[in-house]
C-alpha cells in the first residue's frame, strides 16, 4: 500500500465517531480505503502530533480543486 | 559489585561510552517484517514508503522507470545475522532525470536523539555501520538529514563488494541547530541508491551545513543501471561517538520479541506474526456482535497493545482478503462497509457504516494501523 501523498489520494470525507468529527476516510488510487485521524490543535492553532497521513491529507487539500467532503 | 575490565582501557571504551541500553535504530537486523515477508514485486513507479522489514523505508522521488524487488532475505553467509533487505533491480533506468531518487531510508523521533547533544557546543559526534553486499562494486551515498534545521551532512561515499562488508561512516558533530525534543521527524538516514543531477550536481556534503539536494549525492552510481544489479543490507547501527571499522562497537541485538514490540510503535495489526497484513485468514480476526440492525450498531474498540507514535492511520481488512474497508458478516458471509475513527495513540473504535441487517450475528474484521515517521 503506497504512502498517501498528492498523487496518490482519490477522495476524502470526514467522518464522525462517538459523536465527533475526528476521523477522515480517504480513498487512494488504488481504491483502498484508509481512516486518518484528525489532528488537534493548541490554542496557538499548531496541529499537536498530527501523523504523516494526515499531513499528506492537509497538502492533497490544498491543490485546487481538491475538497474534503463534510460528514452525512 | 565490582565492574572487571578485561584488556586495556581503551579495548573496553566502546561499550563503556555506549550511553543507552537500547540500539538507537529498531530492527537494524532487518529480522521482523509485518508488512510481507519474502518478496514485494514491482516496485518503483511512485513513493513506495514500508513495504517489506519493518522501519526502513522506500523513498522514491521523480519519475524513475527502474523496477525493483524488495525482500526480506534469510542470510546464511553473514555470520550473526539471519535476515537481510534485498533490492534487486528488475528494471533497468539509464535515463535519469534530473528529480529521480531511490533512498532506503531510516526516519527517527527528535525526542529519542537527545543524547546527541546536537546544537550545543558539546555536540557529539556519531557513527552509522552496516553491512552490505552486491552484484558488483558501486559508490552509493549515505546522507544524515537534519529535518528540524534544514541541514544535512553526506559523511562519505560508500563502495559495495561482492562479499558482506562492515561500513563504517563517521559523522562530525553539529554545534547548529537542536533537534526538536518531540515526536516527529528530526534525523533521516538515506542510504541513496539512485539520484538525478537534482541530487548530484554539487559537491558533497562532508561537513554539516544548510539542506543543499545538489550536494546529496555527486558521484554515486545507480541501482537501476542493469537488471543484474542488487544490493542487500543489515546490521544497520547508529552510535554517539567517532568510531572506525576497528574500534566501532559490536552490532547490538535485541530479542524478536523486544525488536517486535519497538516497532509497533508505527505499525501494528491483528495478523498473526508471519503472515502479510491484508491476508486472506481468520486467524486474529476480531468478531463483535450486533445489538441491532442499524449503521453503528456493530461497534466495539481495540486497545493497542503498544501506544503510538502519533494516533494511527486504521485500515480495515477482512478474512477474504483484497478489499479494505469492509469487515464481513459471520452468518451471510456478506462484506459489510465499516468505518474506524477516534483513534488515539492507545486505541481505536471501529463501527459498521451500512445497515447490518442481522440482529445478533457476527461481525468479522481485522485491521492493520501505522503511525510512520
């Protein structure tokens, strides 16, 4: 399975658990499906330890034309 | 209880200087591969990241048209060590452009290189060992990679043999720039493999100094030059001090089982050891029940048995293999889509995500999840 990266994500869309929106599932090219946590943030607004999927998510988003899909 | 040295002072400095007990890379001795084990085929056409040991990566830059095979390799011809990485080349690329890149890689957490005394005027010096063999002899790079800083430093070129040989790099202290006492990426080691002139139109980096890709790698040939070209590694080694190929300490070897538990630190699954993730088995299949026909009415949690580097990446599999996302009904046999969220470097939550249908019957699943640097 390839590391998420621009060139590699299909689709994203957050999704909720336990009554929160914390969870994105991202769809790669290879039509595997992948659940990446959303990181926090501190009151500076840094990301607290996001992990590198999500990091590749935020970069994937930020092309134009790329959206993350809210929740259902 | 009185401490015996044995020799001369200086025949007992390695391992007296030695300031941590546990080897500073995990899995040096490529001995534990939960990912695949034997052979990944056709590899190269995009960023491959972890594919077969556990900890080292595959890094791929540009567009290459090389091909290679990654495997965990049994070795018998290394004495004290039985598991190698092999990269065989499987297609060959002898038109390099100019952002083309190959670099097994070892990524490590800030907070674990404190040791190192980097950016203060009593920054240490260390020293990479490994060994390796190949199909001829080639100079490849090892580049060390200050993520924090911007900086890097090459150390020297390295010349493979056709027999196993010890590699020893010393790399100088660095009184610029500390790593970041946290969780993330400050040192990355490239044992480069394959670069365009992006990466080798400079002069390499001997010394520590501002990230420049043009001084990565000049003069390093390539693995992709011939399809009758391989390298194999192990006994990879990082130590704070200067040493040489006499002096340097001897490889440290953890159990499998503590080598094991370090790397799930970023990966880990419920497959059972020995068996690719994303296998078709039930063996380690987690079963919960349904109270209910709904969405989310199938849901249970997984404690991790070793906490995160970071909350994990989830990826669910079923006992038929293949497709990811679905768990599998226990009376239909059915494929049920589920979703895996509010992770936490301790746990994670998994629930179906379509209606179940079967009041009471089984659902079926089970999952891998990594948090690499």
């Amino acid at each position: 399975m390839k590391p998420l990266g621009i060139n590699t994500i299909n689709t994203v869309k957050k999704i909720s658990m336990g009554g929160d929106i914390n969870t994105l599932k991202v769809v790669d090219t290879a039509n595997d499906v992948r659940f990446v946590p959303i990181a926090e943030t501190d009151d500076s607004g840094n990301l607290i330890l996001p992990n590198t999927d999500y990091l590749a998510v935020l970069e994937w988003a930020a092309i134009d034309g790329n959206t993350i899909a809210e929740a259902d | 209880m009185a401490l015996t040295l044995h020799g001369t002072v200086s025949d007992n400095t390695a391992v007296l200087a030695r300031p941590v007990g546990k080897p500073i890379i995990i899995n040096g001795n490529m001995a534990v591969a939960q990912r695949a084990h034997g052979s990944v085929t056709g590899l190269g056409d995009g960023d491959e990241g972890y594919v077969t040991v556990d900890r080292i990566r595959h890094t791929i830059g540009g567009t290459t048209a090389g091909r290679f095979t990654s495997t965990q390799e049994f070795v018998n011809d290394i004495p004290g060590f039985n598991e190698s990485l092999n990269i065989n080349c499987t297609t060959a690329d002898t038109s390099i452009a100019a952002a083309e890149y190959f670099a097994l890689e070892y990524r490590i957490e800030g907070q674990d290189l404190a040791h190192f005394a980097k950016g203060e005027t009593t920054a240490k010096p260390f020293t990479f060992a490994f060994y390796a063999k190949a199909n001829a002899g080639f100079d490849f790079a090892v580049g060390f990679r200050d993520l924090d800083n911007a900086r890097h430093c090459s150390g020297a070129l390295f010349t493979t043999t056709t027999g196993w040989t010890r590699h020893v790099i010393q790399i100088p202290a660095d009184t610029t720039g500390n790593f970041t006492n946290d969780a993330n990426e400050s040192l990355r080691i490239s044992i480069i493999l394959h670069a365009g002139s992006n990466f080798t139109e400079g002069t390499l980096a001997t010394a520590w100094a501002g990230y420049n890709d043009a001084n990565e790698a000049p003069g390093i040939d390539s693995i992709f030059s011939s399809t009758d070209n391989f390298i194999s590694i192990t006994g990879l080694q990082l130590e704070v001090g200067d040493y040489d190929i006499n002096s340097i300490p001897h490889f440290q070897y953890e159990s499998y089982g503590e080598n094991l538990q370090r790397c799930k630190r970023y990966c880990q699954s419920t497959f059972s050891e020995g068996t690719d993730i994303g296998s078709a088995t039930s063996a380690g299949i987690i079963i919960t029940c349904a109270a209910g026909t709904g969405t989310g009415r199938v849901a249970t949690g997984h404690q991790f048995p070793v906490s995160f580097r970071a909350a994990p990446t989830i990826v669910i599999h079923n006992q038929s293999g293949g497709t990811t996302g679905s768990g599998r009904n226990g009376d239909t046999g059915g494929l049920i889509t589920m979703s895996a969220g509010a992770a936490s470097t301790s746990s994670g939550h998994f629930e179906n995500s379509e209606t179940f249908g079967n009041d009471g019957a089984q659902l079926q699943f089970q999952f891998s999840a990594t948090s690499e640097l």
